[in-house]
C-alpha cells in the first residue's frame, strides 16, 4: 500500500511542477525562466552556506551547553530548502520557502550564572585509599 502512495507522490510532482511551470510561462512568459534560474542559484548558494556554516554552528552549541539537535533540525531543513529549490517547479519553491519561513525551536535558556559561575580553580578537599 505504501507503495503505490510513494509512487504516486514520486510521479506526480514532477508532472504537477510541470503543469505548473507552463501556466506560470503562460502568464509571464520568459520571466519564468529568470525565476527557475534565480531559484537553483539561491539553492545552490543555501547549500554551500550550510556547508561551511554547520560545524562551527554545531560546536558553538555544544560550547554553550545546548543540545545539538536544535542545530541539526535547523541545518537538515536548510539543506532541505535548498534541494527543493534547486529542483524546477512552484511547489517545490513553495515548500523550500516555507522549510525556510518556518519558525525554529530554541535552544534552551541557561540559568543565571551564579556568583561561582567561571570558576574552575576551587579546591574540593576530599580523602582517599588505594586498594591494592
């Protein structure tokens, strides 16, 4: 069953973006074609920022104490984005534009720092045996 609900999906969205294509080229002709160009340069352009971007946005966050998964769903949706838009049709720029637009979750607040926040030259005092 799933199946035949992926293959459905995986020809007609091509055929949906074509049909599409055409009415848009119906209505402002070569334009069209500015747009389609326009589109895959910015996604192009989206997948080399994340490329560069994802460590050191990925190690800032471990430095702050977060969770990198905040940062992995942000990146994994950008890289969705930009396939999408590198992929000619409406649709798909419509969704690449809302994986874009859609508000991400934040990392979680740290709490206050305290008056021995950044201090790591304490002493705890403490007693050992060895067993042997």
């Amino acid at each position: 069953m799933r199946a035949w609900f992926w293959s459905i999906i995986a020809l007609g969205l091509p055929a949906l973006e074509l049909v599409g294509i055409y009415l848009i080229w119906q209505r402002i002709g070569a334009w069209t074609l500015v747009w389609l160009a326009g589109a895959v340069f910015i996604g192009i352009r989206l997948l080399r920022r994340e490329h560069l971007d994802f460590l050191p946005r990925l190690a800032q966050a471990v430095l702050d104490g977060h969770t990198p998964f905040a940062t992995l769903i942000a990146t994994a949706r950008r890289v969705m984005a930009g396939l999408l838009l590198i992929f000619p049709g409406l649709v798909s720029d419509l969704v690449a534009v809302l994986l874009l637009l859609w508000p991400g979750g934040r990392p979680p607040r740290r709490p206050p720092p305290g008056p021995e926040a950044g201090r790591f030259d304490r002493v705890i005092e403490g007693e050992y045996t060895r067993v042997e």
